[in-house]
C-alpha cells in the first residue's frame, strides 16, 4: 500500500508539470490554430535561464523560475512577431505548411543553439528546498512539492486570466471568431502574440520547475514536447480544462502502470508507450478527445 499510495503523488507531481506545458500549448493552438512543433524547446529554454539565473546570478530558485517564465514569454512575442505574424496578415497562402516548416525548423534551431552554447553535458540548478517532509508513511522530497504546489498555483492563475479577466475573454473572442472579436475592437494580432507569449511562457516555468528534479540540458525538451501533443489531442484539441485533465491522467497512468501493469524490473523502459496506448483507448470512444470540439482550421 505503501509503494503504491507513493506512485500516487509521484504522478500526480509529473502529471502538474506536463499540465502546465500541455495547457500553454493548448492555449497556442485555440487561439492562433496552429500547433507549436517548438514547444518543447522553449520547455528547455526555460530550464537553461532559471538555472544561469540562479548559478551566475545569485537569484533566488523560485524568482528564477519567474523570470526565466518572463524571458520566454518575450522570445515567444519576439519569434510570434518574426516568424508567425505573416500567418494571419495575408502573406502567406499554404499557411498550414508554413506553420508546421517555421515551428519545427525554429524546434532544430533553438536545440543546436543551445547545444552549442551550453555544451552536451548535463547542469544541476540549485535546489528549492532542500531536504524531505515525512506524511505518514511517505517520505517526500522538498524540492517536489515545492514544484507540484508552483505549478498548481501558475495554472490556477492561468484558468483565472482566461476566464476571469477581460484579457481571458479577449482571447477566448478571438479563439472562436477572428473577425467578430476585431469588429467590437480586440486587436487579434495583439491577441495572437500575447497568446503564443503565455504558452510557450508556460513551457518554459515546466522546463525551469523540473530542472533541480532532473537536470538539465539541451536535449532535455524532446520527450515532454511528445508528451504534450499526446496530451492535448487526449484532452480535446485547444481545451485547456482538458489538457490538464488529460496530463494529470497521463502521470497516473505512467507511474502506477510502469510498477503495476507490467514487470516492475522493466517497466519504466514501456513507460513512454503507456501514453500513446491511453491515448488510442480514448479516440476509439471519443474521437474529438475528452473535451475536445470539431477541429477549427487556421483562417
């Protein structure tokens, strides 16, 4: 009862980090209509600039973190105004094709930059808080509640904007109509780079909360970029209600499968495939995924 009541809140603690990046691709994808073939890059963006912040720098673990959410944010609005803004102002004709060729070859881009600069070699950030918390029979590491109770609280205030703020409503305006949202005055260009800000922002926060856990380095975004498509195609494509949903469904399913479905001695080398199986049960019910709408295409 013991391993598995602690398999339990292991996954819950991945399942609120791959939350946090699905939820910031989510975002991306209602708005602009395009999937971020970069996300996982910025993901390790993130990690790199927390852990230079709190290494060279001397700030704290958590501003770090913060901080390295706020530069992303601003690469993000920066490579929206470079590489993306022609989508939507008429430049471009096959715009799902240059969708996917710019995000993926930025993807290419930002990891062989980071490789070049920070080197193959694996990098520790300082820890948030050092030591273990004993609740009852589990023995916790502090730094991983620190990270599963930051990234609640930055997805609790990410549900807040969207459906509290005026800036929420803004987006969610021009996510189900470009054109009626621009006819009562929402800028959708403003929209679009404010959008694509925050989900790649939010990617980064994952990137720079995982690193202490483990480590970081410039190939570290690959596998949870994966992870976060398989998540917001479970959750319902531009669903962030689902896309949370679907990440913390996708944490209990990995950690309790790798110890209980198969031999526990090789379970984590079928880990990965627990996802995609998770995934193709779902779309065999639900085609659309668990909250998921009738696929909009860029306009």
């Amino acid at each position: 009862m013991e391993l598995f009541w602690a398999q339990v809140v292991n996954g819950l603690i991945i399942g609120l980090l791959y939350a946090l990046m699905a939820s910031g691709l989510a975002l991306i994808f209602s708005v602009l209509k395009l999937v971020n073939f970069a996300h996982g890059q910025f993901y390790m963006a993130g990690a790199f600039a927390s852990y230079y912040l709190a290494t060279l720098l001397g700030v704290p673990p958590l501003l770090s973190v913060l901080l390295a959410m706020l530069f992303v944010f601003v690469v993000g609005v920066v490579v929206h105004l470079l590489l993306l803004q022609p989508l939507y102002t008429g430049q471009v004709e096959r715009k799902d094709e240059y969708a996917i060729l710019m995000t993926f070859g930025l993807g290419i881009l930002m990891q062989n930059l980071a490789l070049a600069l920070f080197g193959p070699w694996t990098k520790k950030p300082p820890d948030f808080a050092p030591g273990v918390t004993t609740l009852g029979p589990l023995t916790l590491d502090n730094d991983r509640l620190v990270v599963a109770g930051m990234a609640t609280a930055l997805m609790l205030g990410l549900l807040w904007v969207i459906g509290r703020t005026f800036v929420g409503r803004a987006l969610q305006a021009v996510s189900q109509d470009r054109d009626a949202a621009a006819i009562v005055g929402i800028n959708p260009h403003r929209m679009n780079r404010l959008a694509f800000g925050l989900g790649v922002g939010l990617a980064g926060g994952a990137g720079a909360l995982i690193g202490p856990i483990f480590l970081v380095s410039p190939s570290m975004g690959i596998l949870p970029g994966v992870k976060s498509f398989v998540i917001i195609v479970l959750g319902g494509m531009g669903s962030i209600p689902g896309a949370i949903l679907g990440a913390l469904l996708l944490g209990q399913i990995e950690s309790l499968g790798s110890v209980y479905l198969l031999d526990p001695t090789r379970g984590l080398a079928y880990k990965n495939a627990f996802g995609v199986l998770l995934l193709a049960l779902v779309l065999l019910v639900k085609p659309t995924g668990l909250f998921g709408q009738r696929h909009v295409r860029m306009e």
